[in-house]
C-alpha cells in the first residue's frame, strides 16, 4: 500500500466513502464541488489500483493546517491503513514547514494512537472563529479537538473547565 496525492479519479471512491460514514453522522459530508475544488489537499490510500481511504490536510495559516475527511474503507480498518495515511498528512505539513497539525474527531483514542494530544477548540481559534459559525454542528458540536506539534513538543494539557466538545460557537453575523 502507498499513500499518495489525490487525483480527479479518486473523487468518486472519495465521495462514496465519506457519503456512506457522513450518514451514520461519523463525519461531515463533503460535495462535488468541494472535493473538486480543494483536490490538492487530499491523499489517498492506494493498494495496486484499490482505494483504501483518504484524508485532506488543509493549511489555515502559515503555522497551522487541518486534518480533515478521514476515511477508512470498513474493509480494510484495523491494518494500519488510516494512522499511514495520517502520518503522510504529517509529513506533508513536515515539508510545508506548519508548526501544528489538528483534527476535530468523534475517535479521539484513534488520534491518540497517532501522536496527537487532547486539546480544545477554545485553543484553535483560527478554526473556531472562521468555520465554526457556519458548521452544521455549531449548536451541538460533539467534536474533540485533537493537536499534534511538529516540533516535538506535548501541547498543554487542558485546564479544569475547558470545554473539550459541545463548543457553541457564535452565530454568524447577519
Ligand atoms: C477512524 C479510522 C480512520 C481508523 O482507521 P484504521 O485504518 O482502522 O486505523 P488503524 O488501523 O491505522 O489504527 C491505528 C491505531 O488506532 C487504533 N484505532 C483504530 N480505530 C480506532 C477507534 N475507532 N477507536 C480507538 N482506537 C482506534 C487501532 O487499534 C490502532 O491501535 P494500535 O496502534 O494499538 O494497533 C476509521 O475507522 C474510519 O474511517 N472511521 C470512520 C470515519 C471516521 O471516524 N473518521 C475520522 C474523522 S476525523
């Protein structure tokens, strides 16, 4: 198995595995238009010809990107497949010289696996502010905030009262 860049002919295998997971409400549904339009920032998991998964590393600034639309086919998890191509986003963040790597997550055991520490949405506010307001989960975000530093360093652990899901975020300006 390689994990690689995404190309146009991933885009349907894409879309049916994160169509099927968003319907089980595992993660957020993601367009066409959207897979399309944001292509570059996918990769994929290739077993000789067979799609195993995909995940998109989206940069928010110049320190910090996104790891988003995580997506295992239930056929082959459990075989080191969804932490390979975690490590690849990593790398790929590696290379572009980020500082900091997160993913919002019902499977924060699973992020844990792959390096990356409990943190909040309240400590990522280039996220909260921007997409927040505008998420379908904005009044029940059940999410974890999960954060990985490239430079070795352990983020800070929560404080007592941090909120770690279920951030209601503000209503988007009318
Ligand atoms: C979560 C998901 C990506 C995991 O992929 P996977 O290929 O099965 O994971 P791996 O085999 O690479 O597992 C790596 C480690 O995490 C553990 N792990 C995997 N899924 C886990 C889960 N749901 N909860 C806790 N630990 C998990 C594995 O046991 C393994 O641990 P080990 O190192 O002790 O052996 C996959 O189950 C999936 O696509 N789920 C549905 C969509 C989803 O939830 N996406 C995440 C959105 S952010």
């Amino acid at each position: 198995m390689i994990v690689r860049a995404a190309r146009e002919t991933d885009i349907g295998p894409m879309k049916a595995l994160i169509d099927r997971y968003a319907a089980e409400d595992r993660m957020l549904e993601r367009s066409d238009t959207f897979l399309r339009a944001n292509l570059g920032d996918f990769l994929v998991a290739d077993d000789a010809g067979t799609f195993l998964g995909c995940a998109a590393l989206a940069g928010l600034t110049t320190d910090l990107a996104e790891l988003r639309s995580l997506a295992v086919a239930s056929d082959a998890g459990r075989r080191g497949v969804g932490r390979a191509i975690v490590l690849a986003c990593v790398e790929r963040a590696r290379e572009r010289g980020l500082r900091r790597v997160f993913a919002l997550t019902l499977v924060p055991d699973f992020f844990v696996k792959c390096g990356f520490t409990l943190s909040s949405l309240g400590r990522l506010p280039e996220k909260s502010a921007s997409e927040c307001p505008v998420c379908p989960k904005r009044f029940a975000c059940d999410e974890h905030a999960m954060l990985l530093h490239l430079d070795g360093t352990t983020p800070p652990a929560l404080a007592p009262g941090d909120p770690v899901g279920g951030v209601h975020a503000p209503l988007p300006p009318h």
